[in-house]
C-alpha cells in the first residue's frame, strides 16, 4: 500500500520532511560543516562548486565557490557525514519514496551547498539529466524512467534557494516553459517561469524531490547557506542513473580508506555504486553551463 508521503511526492515531484537529523548530531553537523567551508575558501579542498559554472565539471576559474563536493572524503575528516547518510530516520524516507527496500539502497553523492561570499550566484531553470533542448518525446522518455533514485536537501538555516514547478516531473515543458528554460542563463526573476513556487526550509527540515522536476535556485551572498545536498538510488535501476552520479567523478570511493570508514550498512550500499559504476564505461556529462 502506497504511503500518504509516496503518494504526495508522486504527485508534486517534492515533499518536505522534518527532523530528520538526531538532536545528538545537529551540533556536530553544524561544525563538520563550517569546517569544510573554511577549508573550501581557504583553498585547501578542490572538489567544490565554482562561481561562474553552474554544473559539473565546475573547474577553477573563480576563487568563490557555491558547494563542497564529496564532503564524506577521508581526507575531509569528518565522519558524522557518513554516519548521517546512512542513518536509519533518513534510509526510512528513502525507502518509501523509493518503495524498495534495504537491500535494494545505493549510495550515490553527498555534497553540501553554501553562500558564496564575493557577488550573488543563480542556476537556470534546468531538470538534472534531461539536455535544455530535449524534444517533447525525448522528455517524457526521460521522465518515466527516473523513478530510481530521490534527491534531497537538508538545511541547517533557513534556506529559501530552492524554486520548483510541482508536478513538472511527470509531463514535458508547456512551450511557455520552453521559454525559460532553454536558455543558458538564469532567470532574472524565478517566479516567471508559470507554475514555481519557491520552497523555504527551516533549519532541520529536508525536501526530497525527483531532480527531474523542473527547478533553479538562487545563492545569496549575504545570508549563510550550509545545506545538506545529497541523493540514494535503488539499485534495481541498474544504470539509468550512472550519468547523472558518475559525472561527479567519484574514483575515491573506491579506495579502501573510505569503506573502513563507513558502518555495514554504508559498505553494501557502496558496494552496489561501485558495481553499477563497473558497469558502463564513458559517462559523459547531462548538462552544460
């Protein structure tokens, strides 16, 4: 029997969820997280999301960044990430959504979003493996077999970043949606594109959304940003999400160092991205810009 959570998530492409980080972690998490943000802007951790790029591969162009990549990295230090990643209240949600079970869960990406400091930094309106110019047949393709895999954002402030068109995941764009999303450049104001809302988390709250639901979001300079960014899969579909995973480069994940540091259930779902990753050979990326 569906649950009342599946059932709205099928139908808006999101739902919101609160208090999915123990009170016993919420503190560590806050200071994980400010380290590797000092540590990020220092220039010490290169695996992050530069200003100026708005998806993968992100480069060096600019000193300023808008995320942390691979924030569960040995190197980083920080074991709370992955034990918060695998935690039981989370893995529950995903497994609805999913509708799978435990033995079905694959680890995919962990990242954390943050302000940028030197100007004010925007993504255009975008689905996260669907090209901007995918034809109205290409679309819906696409869309019916995304349903392996749930994305999620967790704020640790108030976040207000998020903008999404509910109910965008299940058909192609109206040719007035076309309009603002075929272009490279972000939308000047979000709520022009017809059918957003923008999505406004209090700290400790997560909203789960299909990354195929139409969506953009803002980073404001001004208002600190630490948001928990991160996605699971079912492994039962096989590679359909290899693309929009692998393109994140995640070698490292493979080292040995890394599975010593995640509990049991963290090594099986590793296990299951590590054979899906054997599996295709040349990725590539899902978007430009």
């Amino acid at each position: 029997m569906t649950s009342r959570l599946k059932a709205l998530y099928d139908e808006q492409g999101f739902v919101v969820v609160p208090g999915l980080i123990p009170s016993e972690d919420q503190q560590t998490l806050v200071e994980a997280c400010d380290r590797v943000v000092s540590f990020t802007r220092e220039g010490k951790w290169p695996h992050r999301r530069t200003v100026g790029k708005q998806f993968p591969p992100f480069g060096d162009d600019n000193p300023d960044s808008w995320g942390v990549q691979h924030v569960m990295h040995p190197e980083l230090g920080e074991p709370v990430f992955a034990k918060w990643y695998t935690s039981q209240p989370l893995s529950d949600v995903v497994k609805q959504l999913l509708e799978c079970g435990k033995e079905d869960l694959e680890m995919e990406l962990f990242n954390l979003l943050i302000n940028p400091l030197g100007h004010n930094f925007a993504l255009r309106w975008h689905r996260d493996d669907v090209g901007e110019k995918a034809s109205k047949e290409e679309e819906r393709e696409a869309l019916n077999k995304w349903h392996y895999g749930v994305q999620w954002n967790t704020a640790l402030y108030r976040d207000s970043c998020l903008y999404v068109v509910p109910g965008s995941h299940r058909t192609p764009r109206t040719p007035e949606q076309r309009k603002h999303s075929e272009t490279m450049e972000p939308p000047t104001d979000p709520l022009d594109m017809p059918g957003a809302v923008q999505l406004t988390l209090q700290p400790g709250e997560t909203v789960f959304y299909n990354s195929n639901i139409l969506h953009c979001a803002t980073y404001k300079s001004a208002e600190k940003r630490a948001t928990l960014h991160a996605n699971m899969g079912n492994v039962k579909g096989g590679s359909t999400r290899a693309r929009n995973v692998l393109q994140h480069g995640l070698n490292w994940m493979k080292e040995e160092r890394f599975r010593e540091g995640l509990n049991e259930k963290g090594k099986t779902m590793l296990d299951r991205l590590i054979a899906m990753k054997e599996s295709v050979v040349d990725v590539g990326y899902s978007l430009s810009g």
